[in-house]
C-alpha cells in the first residue's frame, strides 16, 4: 500500500473528527441564539411590566407586591445573561476545536498531495529507467 492511501486512512478519521466538531459548533451556536432570545423575551417583558407600573397608579400593598415580581423578574435576567455568556463560551471552545480539527485535516490533505507528487515522480523515474533499459537491449541486440 503506497504511503498516500495509507494517509488517506488518516485523512479519513481526521475528517470525521472534523465533521464532529462542526456539529458541536452549530449546535453551540444554536443554544447561543436560543439563550439570547430568551433574553431578549425577558428584558422585553420586564419593560413592559415596568412601563405598566408608572401606568397603574397602584397601592402601597400592591407597589411593593409588584415591585417583588419585577425584582424576580430581574433576576431571571441576570441568570439568563449569565446562561448567554456560558453559552457563548461554549461556542468559542468550539470554534477552536473545530478550527485545530480544520487544520489538522488540511495539513494532512496536503501531506497526502505531496507524497502523490513523490510518488509519480518515482513512477516515471522507474518508467524512464524501464524505457531507457529496454531501449539500450535492442541496440545492443541489433548491434549484435
């Protein structure tokens, strides 16, 4: 088995390790987008009730019962922007192990390329020695 096939085999594995990490990545991402709408949801809705409040002209009771609920509202807003970052970590370790898979793949293919390259060269050199060899017996035989 000449040396390229035997890369291939490699080139083969390194592009499935590849392909995996892709996949990680974009399911990285997708829990990102996923993570900021959510937060987008929230500060929308925390907004909303903020606004409604200046609205109602509310009771000392219900004030401060309201003001509770938009404090846990802010709070899920402070979880969510620390599940945002979280994710967006995530995402960034992906990235680079997808990106060192990439170039690790890359590098082989262009490994493999240069031995093919070596390889015809050899070919031909062996070709060129086989012409030459048998052109020099049939002089000698017609010399003969």
């Amino acid at each position: 088995m000449k040396k390229s096939q035997r890369m291939q085999i490699l080139i083969d594995l390194a592009k499935r390790k590849e392909d995996t990490a892709a996949q990680q990545l974009a399911r990285d991402k997708a829990k990102v987008a996923h993570d900021e709408r959510k937060l987008e949801e929230l500060r929308e809705y925390a907004e909303q009730y903020e606004s409604e409040r200046n609205l109602l002209g509310l009771s000392a009771y219900l004030t401060t019962n309201y003001q509770h609920f938009v404090d846990r509202v802010q709070q899920a807003i402070a979880q969510q922007e620390a599940a945002v970052g979280r994710a967006e970590q995530q995402a960034e370790m992906s990235m680079r192990r997808w990106s060192q898979a990439r170039s690790k793949t890359k590098s082989m293919d262009w490994l493999k390329e240069k031995n093919i390259k070596a390889e015809v060269a050899v070919e031909a050199k062996q070709e060129q020695r086989q012409s030459d060899e048998f052109a020099m017996r049939r002089f000698l035989d017609a010399s003969r």
